[in-house]
C-alpha cells in the first residue's frame, strides 16, 4: 500500500485488541496516530513496535477507562492541550459478555452499555468537534446486531443501537466532508476464548470467521468507499440476509440452543 504524509490524526479505541491492534498496523501506513485502550503497558509496547516500523510516523496514546467519564474527559483534555485535530475514527473497543441475562450482576450491565454505547457515542462526538476537514468514521458493531440475541442479549441490542445510531448520524452529516461506516463481523479470531467459541461453532463457525487484518481491510476499504454497512466475507453476507426468509421466533430460538451452551464474562 501506497504511504501517504499527514498532518491529521487517526484515532483508534480499542487499540490493544486483536482487532484494534491489526486497524493500527494498517492505519500508520496512512497517517499519525492516537491510540486508546486501558492498559498503559499494551499501548506502550504497540507505540514502539510502530515507530520501530515506521519512525517517520508519530504515535501518542492515552491509557483510559471508558467507562469512566472522569478518565474519557482527562483523555480529551489530553487530546485538546496537544491540538490534535483528527480525520480517522476507528471505534473498535468493546466487551462482550455472553451468558443468560439473569445471571448479570447490575455493575456488568452498566459496564458493557457504557463501553459499546456511551464511550463510543461520547468519543464520536468529541471528535466530531475536533475533526480535519475531512473525517472518516468506521465503527466496530456486530453480526449479532442483525437478528436479537438471546443469551447474548445485551451485547447485541449495544450492538444493534451502535449500527442504528451511526446510520442516522451517516445522514445528519451528509454534505459536510464526513463519511459514515459500520461494520458487523461475524467470529474474529482475536482473544484465545473467542478463537476457542469459532472452533467450537464447527464449520459453520470457521467458515465465517475471520482474521482481524482481515476485518481493519475490509473496514477501511469500506470507510473510503463511504458504504453504510458491511458485512466482511462471503458466508456473513449469507448469515445477515438468507435467514430473513424464516419467521423471526424461529431463528432467534435457534440462536438461543446455540448460545446458551457458551458463557463469557468481560471486565
Ligand atoms: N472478536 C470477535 O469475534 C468480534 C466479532 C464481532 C465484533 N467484535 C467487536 O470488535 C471489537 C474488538 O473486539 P476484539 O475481539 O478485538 O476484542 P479484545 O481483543 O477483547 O479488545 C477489546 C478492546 O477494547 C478495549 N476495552 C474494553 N473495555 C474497555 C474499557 N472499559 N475502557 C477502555 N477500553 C476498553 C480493550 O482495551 P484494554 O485491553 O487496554 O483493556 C481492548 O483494546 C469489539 O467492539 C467487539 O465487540 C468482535
């Protein structure tokens, strides 16, 4: 891929992820980066493989708790007492609990909504205010914000509100130098206990599933091509639509025989 010179900063949350990680290695190829996620250490150390690969580029990161306003507001007065103006947004941080709702503890409901909603709503718009004339926004949704999910419910209705949310601020900002993507990937081969869930669909599962520099290209392809919402690879394309065709009781009870046999818990 062709480097380009920049003035303007990407902005990548979820930056230490799996998927954060491999929108990073892609992104510095285009631009300065500024990098975001919760461990100082993780960031540190892709600060340095980075400018190790490219010392042309400059790379800053702040360590931040999303879900604390608190911790997002020092980041943005971080971001402001440097004057970075921004013409990327990758919101890619997340967390995903799967397990029977009931068994939720009231702090992992609220974790979960202010990580996938709030902190990438609040990002959103500081960044709307802090943008190069140009902008691209490409946010990280889900396959399960397509079809309710019962025993990954909150994380898909997060998920669900995520792609709603963008595809409305997609028109509001229609004509004003910012384009609008979403992205729902199916399994990504990220963290050891989602690669293990992939092996454990069968071949359904690793049919769809994907590497995450699969993801960031897809998604950054699709961010230039100003598309509203990609589905990445052929067989969640097939996943997102065929299924339509059956009553919605159906396949959300067949999602539920599913899932209920996985739990995973994120803090
Ligand atoms: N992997 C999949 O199969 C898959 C499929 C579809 C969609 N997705 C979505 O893709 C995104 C990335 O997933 P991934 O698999 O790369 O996950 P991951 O490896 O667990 O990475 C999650 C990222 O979010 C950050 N994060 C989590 N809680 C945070 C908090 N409270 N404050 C700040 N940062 C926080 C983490 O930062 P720290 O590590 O520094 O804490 C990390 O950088 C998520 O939005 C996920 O929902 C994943």
């Amino acid at each position: 891929m062709e480097e380009k010179t920049s003035e303007h900063y990407i902005f990548i949350s979820g930056a230490t992820g799996g998927i954060g990680k491999a929108f990073a290695r892609a992104c510095i190829r285009e631009g300065d980066l500024f990098l975001t996620g919760r461990s100082e250490e993780k960031l540190l150390r892709l600060k340095e493989e980075l400018c190790a690969q490219f010392p042309h580029r400059k790379v800053d990161f702040f360590a931040c708790d999303l879900t604390d306003e608190r911790s997002r507001a020092d980041m943005f007065s971080y971001i402001e007492s440097r004057g970075y103006l921004f013409s990327r947004l990758c919101n890619v941080a997340g967390a995903d609990i799967q397990k029977a709702f009931y068994k939720y503890t009231q702090e992992k409901i609220v974790f979960q909504c202010r990580v996938n909603v709030e902190a990438t709503l609040s990002i959103t718009h500081f960044v709307l205010h802090h943008r190069a004339p140009q902008l691209e926004i490409v946010t990280i949704s889900s396959i399960s914000a397509v079809y309710p999910m019962p025993y990954f419910a909150e994380y898909s209705a997060t998920k669900a509100a995520l792609t709603s949310f963008f595809s409305s601020l997609r028109l509001e900002m229609k004509g004003q130098g910012v384009r609008v993507s979403v992205i729902e990937p199916g399994g990504v081969y990220t963290r050891p206990d989602v690669c293990k869930d992939i092996e454990g669909q069968g071949l359904w599962g690793k049919l769809s599933a994907k590497t995450p520099e699969y993801i960031a290209c897809k998604s950054l392809c699709a961010v230039r091509k100003n598309k509203r919402l990609v589905h990445p690879g052929f067989w969640n394309k097939v996943i997102a639509t065929v299924p339509r065709i059956l009553p919605l009781g159906v396949r959300m009870r067949f999602i539920a025989r599913r899932w209920s046999r996985q739990e995973k818990d994120a803090f």
